[in-house]
C-alpha cells in the first residue's frame, strides 16, 4: 500500500504494536509515562513519515527503529536523567547467592546510565547484534562493547552469577 | 551465557502493566508531524504541460472575471496579527476582536480581511466541525457559513477566497470560496482519489493541491476549471509565485514558472515561505540553534531572529513576529530591526477538557491488553468485527488558552 493509511487503518496499527513497543521502551527507560510518551512518538513519527514507511508491513519495523532513535536522541540530551533512582551499588554478591529472587532484571536496570541500560536491552531483550547496537543509538561498536562489559559486572553484582555469569561479558 | 538474563527480561517484560494504546494522541500528533515534515523531494521544475482533468468547473457571482474589489477597502495591515483563545488581535495587540466560539484554530490573510477558522476547541485537526468568520479591517465580525471538517484550508492575501480539497464521491474536489461574499466562488473536479484530506496553497488563479494516495501534487487553475500534474513537489508552500523544495542537497525556493532557483539555504532545514511569498525563514527541525534565519527571497540576503521557528508568526507583507504575555515583537525582515508592544493578554476562563471515545478488542478472558501482541486475532476483530468483544474507552485531554499566529499554518 503506497497511500498513506486511513486513520483506522493507522488505529489497528498501533493496537497491534503498541504492548510490544511499550515493553521495550520501558524496559530502556524505567519510567511508566517516559515509556508511554517514546511510544506514542515513535508511533506518530511513523504516521507523519508515511512516504518513507511505504507500507502498512513495514510500519512495525519502521516504529522499533524509529522508537529507539529517539530514545537515543532523548539520551543526548543534556540533563537526560542526570538523577539516578539508585546511586549506590550493593554489596557484590557471592558467586553462591542468587539474588535473582528478591531484586528483578528490571530494578537492576534502573541502577544503570541510561545507554547503559539502552545497550543492555537492545542487545540481551531485543536480540541486536553489536553493529545493530551501535547503529541504533549513534555510537561506535567499540563503546557498546564496553558499556555492554561495564553494564553486565554490575548487573551481576546485583543480580549474581546465576543470572549474569563471569564472563558473559564477551557474549 | 546471557540466556538466563535474557528469560528473565522477556519473563518481566512480559509481565509488565502495559497501559492502553493512547490511539487518539498518537492520530493528533502524527498529524502535527506531518505538517512539521513538509520537506519535499525531487528537482524543482516547471509544471508538466500535460492535462490530464479538464475539471468541471462551477463559477458563481462574476462568471470568472477576477474577484470583486475587497469589500473592507483595503488589505489587512501590516502589524501582527493573532489570536488568545477566542480574541483575536487583526491589527497588532491594540485592535482586538471577539469570536463567538470556543477556540480559534488558525489565521488566515485575505483582502477582505483575517479569516478566522475556529470551533469547539483549538485543535487543529480531529477537533470536529471547523467554522469561519471574517475580521474586517475595521474590526467587524462577520460570520461566514462556510463548514469544513478534517480539511486544509490556505488563502492568497491578495484574494478574498480561502481555498481546499475535498473528497466527494470518491473524486478530489478543489473548492474556492468567496469569503467577502459567502458564497462558493468555483468547484474544480481534480481526479478520482482514495483520500480524504488534501495539503492546498492558493497563489493567484492556481490552486495546488496534493492527492497524497498517489503522492502526486496537481496544479489547478480555479478559473479555468484545469487541473495538470505539478512539479511543485510539496502544495504546502507556495506563495507569490515561489514554492519553498528541497533539491535533495539542501532547501531551496524556486520561481515556479521558471523553475529558476532563487534561494539556496546555508544551513539544514526547509523553507516557510511568508504570506507574500518574498521571504522565506529557514526551519531546522532537527537540529537548530538559539537563532534562526530569514531570506530575503530578491536578494538571498538574511536577518537573523532569535528563538524557536515555530514561535513566530507571519505579518501579511512578510514581517516576523512573536507573541508573549505582555509584548508582542515584530521585526522587519528586510533589516532585522525588531519593535516590542505592550500587550495585555485577555483574562478568559480555561476551557472544559475534552473527552473522547475509542473502541477497542477485548482480549479473551479480560486479560488486560495481552492479545495486542496476538495479531491474528487483531486482524480477525478488525475484519470481523462482530466476531469480538468491544469496549469503549475514554480518555479526558485538559484544555488549555492557545496563542495562534497568522502566517503560521497549523493544520496537516
């Protein structure tokens, strides 16, 4: 379909796309409304740029790219989330304790920058390769690699090695 | 080695509450968007000489012979011009009118005067019926019956016409209408279309007017009753005999007849064109700084101004200006010098918020909003619709007083 949808052709889009889209966005940015408001813009970015969409079969993919475009763009800007929820680190957990019951991925996140926590859930929940990554947020492979190492030490200091063994650093 | 931290981001992820899909917001602000994202592609040129409609045409009063004079005596002036709520300012902040409506929703400059578009509240897309009035030079309020709904609207303020598309019975239908006189001045069958709103600039007898179905821009001679294929890549910004298009290197205006380019801007961004054409401010959407640059369209000379693009608006002969609680700024695009008028916003009660309705699938079991990730049986409701469950469910959007600038088009 190269016209452009019809608002209720638009509307049964963004049923469809919208649970999948709010779970990655949230996940990148912890923040209930925050994660709404990166939806709905992604959402309506697609809309405005139909011409570049070209299809109603496209337009999910064309959404997740764009919604993690303008996470990164959010991220850019200067005072983005500069107070952290969680500032200090627990203790490092022994390499017999799993923690993963009593703190969830989620809440460790939240312990992280926001790329970080960007390139944690790009590369471990959405599945992206490092290059995809680093094309993803507008940095260079070699910073997803090590804010991908520095993320997961403390993921696993949180959440223990069950979860997060030595050494999955080089995954 | 990351599978465990993988399961459980997808167990949690998954068992997230997602809240509703906000559809409503998502229409409006993908309409504001696209109205921002104007930017248009392909070489400008001269128009293609083939016609392809002779339209029908229905000229009423004069029989097509040029436009009655203007009934106000003479143009809108040369000060700002806006609107707070439902009180207009048509001549700087010290004549000021009031409309009988809710909210204004845009401004447009004619020679009979500012045509108001205004309604139940100030959106300016999917906010219900769009009503008219005219504000005279001397401040009368005219109401005009014209009603339009889901339309772009665009005006010459040289004529007393304000022009649109319409869809009517599957053709795109170009209508020019006589605001001075209230009546339809002449209706121009374009093409068969499968659209339902249609971006539009008025420029003398020519109309143009995009069918964004087949991503094709017509020009229409409303007098004649023609319509032919368009190079003028986007309708939104013609004006003077100049359209603002983009090479594919950088924004450029361009002498429609000739295809001549005029301006080539130094920076990213497109072109808005003033009312008149004669200027052209620079909009960097992307990027952009604390100034922003205005071209002089004869000379490519610029002024600088300061601020966000979109915060000032257009005087009818292609002065700047922007609006604040208690100044208005209009600077002279030729030399940059700017004025500051003292202006006292008027004291007017908010307005009631606004609620609206949208139906939606219910998942089976009432398990919240999982099966949104199920898209056979979205596609199935949609197709079906009798197959599913229903619920309405509304949402409550608080309204607020909107400052509208003229010059400035607000609608997608």
């Amino acid at each position: 379909m190269t016209r452009p949808p019809t608002d209720e052709e638009f509307a049964e889009l963004v049923h469809a796309c919208w649970a999948s889209l709010y779970r990655t966005a949230y996940l990148m940015l912890g923040d209930a409304a925050d994660a709404e408001d990166l939806v709905q813009t992604a959402l309506a970015k697609t809309y405005a740029n139909w011409r570049k969409v070209r299809s109603v079969e496209a337009a999910p993919g064309y959404a997740r790219t764009t919604l993690v475009n303008t996470a990164a763009s959010w991220f850019r800007k200067k005072g983005w989330r500069n107070e952290r929820p969680t500032e200090v680190l627990p203790e490092p957990a022994s390499a017999h304790e799993d923690l993963s019951d009593r703190r969830t991925v989620i809440d460790a996140l939240g312990t992280l920058p926001p790329r970080q926590r960007a390139v944690v859930v790009l590369r471990y929940y959405e599945d992206l390769s490092v290059v995809q990554v680093a094309h993803a947020l507008g940095i260079t492979e070699g910073t997803v690699k090590s804010q991908t190492s520095e993320a997961l030490s403390k993921l696993r200091a949180l959440l223990g090695d069950s979860v997060v063994p030595a050494g999955a650093n080089n995954d | 080695m990351t599978e465990r931290l993988k399961q459980l981001l997808d167990g949690e992820a998954h068992d997230l509450a997602v809240p509703p899909p906000a559809t409503h917001d998502v229409l409006r602000q993908g309409r504001g968007l696209r109205r921002r994202n104007r930017l248009v592609t392909g070489a400008a040129a001269v128009a293609a000489a083939v016609v392809v409609g002779s339209g029908v045409v229905a000229l009423t009063g004069d029989g097509g012979k040029q436009a009655a004079p203007d009934p106000a005596g003479q143009p809108v002036g040369h000060n700002a011009v806006f609107s707070y709520g439902n009180e207009v300012f048509y001549d700087g902040p010290r004549h000021r009118a009031e409309i009988q409506d809710t909210a204004v929703k845009s401004l447009f400059y004619t020679s009979a005067g500012v045509l108001v578009r205004h309604g139940d509240n100030a959106w300016s897309d999917g906010g219900g019926p769009q009503r008219f009035s005219l504000v005279t030079t001397e401040g009368d309020v005219r109401p005009v019956s014209l009603v339009t709904e889901e339309t772009v609207h665009a005006s010459d303020p040289d004529q007393p016409y304000v022009a649109y598309g319409e869809a009517v019975g599957g053709e795109l239908q170009v209508v020019v209408y006589d605001v001075a006189a209230d009546a339809e001045k002449a209706r121009v069958t374009v093409r068969p279309t499968a659209d339902t709103w249609f971006p539009v600039s008025l420029d003398g007898d020519t109309v143009y007017v995009q069918d964004r179905a087949e991503d094709e821009t017509y020009a229409v001679d409303w007098r004649a009753g023609t319509a032919e294929p368009s190079d003028v890549a986007s309708p939104w910004e013609v004006a003077g005999g100049n359209a603002g298009t983009d090479t594919g290197d950088a924004a450029t205006v361009v002498d429609v007849a000739e295809g001549d380019v005029l301006v080539t801007a130094d920076g990213p961004g497109y072109f808005d064109l003033s009312p008149d054409g004669r200027y052209a401010q620079l909009v960097d959407e992307e990027g952009g700084g604390p100034t922003f640059e205005v071209y002089d369209v004869a000379t490519g000379e610029t002024v600088s101004l300061e601020g966000n693009p979109f915060e000032w608006g257009w005087t009818a002969d292609g002065d700047m200006f922007k609006v604040d609680e208690s100044t208005v700024t209009t600077c002279d695009t030729a030399t940059g010098e700017c004025t500051v008028e003292s202006y006292s916003q008027p004291s007017i009660p908010e307005p009631p918020p606004i609620t609206e309705t949208v139906s939606e699938p219910v998942c089976p079991g009432g398990d919240s909003y999982s099966c949104y990730d199920d898209e056979v049986f979205l596609a199935n409701c949609y197709d079906h619709p009798e197959e599913c469950e229903w619920q309405e469910s509304r949402s409550i959007t608080p309204m607020t007083i909107e400052v509208k600038l003229a010059g400035r088009a607000y609608e997608s």
